[in-house]
C-alpha cells in the first residue's frame, strides 16, 4: 500500500447544526477502510447529542483515531505527519472564522491551517443561514488560500426519499473532493439523468 492510500482523513466536527454529517463520515470512511483522525469541539458534543442522542464515546468509537480538541501536541497538528487532508462536517462560523485567521486556537483549526499550509485539501461544510457579508467575505479568504467551501445544500435532484439519504449524498459529495468514493451517492448519467432512465426502459 503506498503512504496516500494509508493516510487517514482528518475529520473535524464543529458545533454547528448537521453533527450526523460528521457522524456519517466516520462511517463511510470505515466502509471504505479508510482511517480517520476525529477531532470534535466542545460545542460539537452539544450538537451531536441534542441532533443525533450520541454521545462523545459513542462518536469515538466510529474513528479509527480521537483527540481531545485542545491536544495541540496531536499528530494531526503538524505537517510532518501524512494525512489525505481534512474534512469539517459540520463546519460552523466560529471554527471557519478562526481558520481564515490564521490564530488557530485549538487542534481542530490548527489541523486546518496545517493542511492548508502543506496543500492538501481542506473541506468545510459550513452550516449558517442566512449568510451575512462577512460571512461571504470570509468564505472568499478561505476560498483564496485554497480551502474548499461545500455548504451541505440539499442535492435536490438526488430525490432524497429521507433525511438519512439527504446527508449521505452530501457526505458521499465531500467525500470525492478527497478522491474517495462512496457507493451510497446517487450520480446523474448512472443512478440519475437521461442516461439512467434510458437504461432502465
Ligand atoms: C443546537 C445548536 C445549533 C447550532 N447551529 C449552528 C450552525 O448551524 N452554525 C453555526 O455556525 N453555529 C451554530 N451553533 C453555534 C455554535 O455551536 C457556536 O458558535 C460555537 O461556539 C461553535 O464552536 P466551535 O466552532 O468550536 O464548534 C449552534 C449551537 C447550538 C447549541
């Protein structure tokens, strides 16, 4: 195996609404035996109880890795350790902002500001609305220094028949950005389309 398919994915999950998105990276990476470094802020816990009835150690036992969020010692903090890049899902205001900073506070952002430093790919779903102007700008900063913003915006065309298929299409959508690919998203031109219906009459 070489060292890119070993790396694992840093996986962050901020406080903001859509814990079960972090919730179902986890798994998907699992599925796909891909490692996971998880770090969860405190607010993370809040959210993922009040969303999901999880619990922390319930969480944890999803990820291959777990780190306390004010770990700044933690692997994931520095370069040197290979990762296949980070995924904040959700993303909130705060842990976006913080990153677009540079005045990483906290593992979680220090990860983020790693990954962005040694170009690997950093995805946010940032979850808010409606968005103000400095939200937007700061979507742009990140945007600039090579971050990807992928709010989790239902795949409507997707026809999600559930909530539970509605955050795994957005999940599974992330998760391309990292060349992985999740057998559980519905793609136009195979599952969907034109292409689809005619392979179907
Ligand atoms: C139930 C609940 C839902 C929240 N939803 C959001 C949200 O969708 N987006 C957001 O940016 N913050 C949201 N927040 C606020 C964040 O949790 C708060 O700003 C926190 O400081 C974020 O910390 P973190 O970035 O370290 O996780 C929510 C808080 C709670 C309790």
């Amino acid at each position: 195996m070489t060292e890119k398919a070993a790396a694992p994915l840093v996986v962050g999950i901020a406080g903001a609404s859509g814990a079960a998105l972090g919730v179902r990276v986890l798994e998907a990476c699992r599925e796909l035996a891909v490692p996971t470094h998880l770090v969860a802020s405190r607010a993370a816990a809040l959210t993922l109880a009040e969303e999901t009835g999880l619990d922390l150690a319930e969480l944890s036992a999803k990820a291959t890795v777990v780190h306390r969020p004010g770990d700044i010692g933690a692997p994931i903090a520095s370069g040197s350790f290979p990762t296949r890049g980070m995924l904040i899902a959700p993303c909130s205001v705060r842990t976006m902002s913080e990153i677009a900073t540079g005045v990483t506070a906290s593992l979680m952002t220090r990860a983020a500001d790693v990954t962005l430093k040694e170009r690997r790919p950093l995805v946010l779903m940032v979850r808010e609305t409606p968005l103000h102007l400095g939200h937007l700008r700061t979507m742009t900063a990140l945007a600039e220094m090579g971050a990807v913003i992928a709010p989790p915006i239902p795949a409507f065309y997707a026809r999600p028949a559930s909530v539970a298929e509605l955050i795994d299409q957005s999940v599974g959508r992330a998760l391309d950005l990292f060349g992985l690919s999740w057998e559980r998203v519905r793609r136009w031109g195979r599952d969907l389309g034109p292409i689809a219906a005619g392979d179907e009459g």
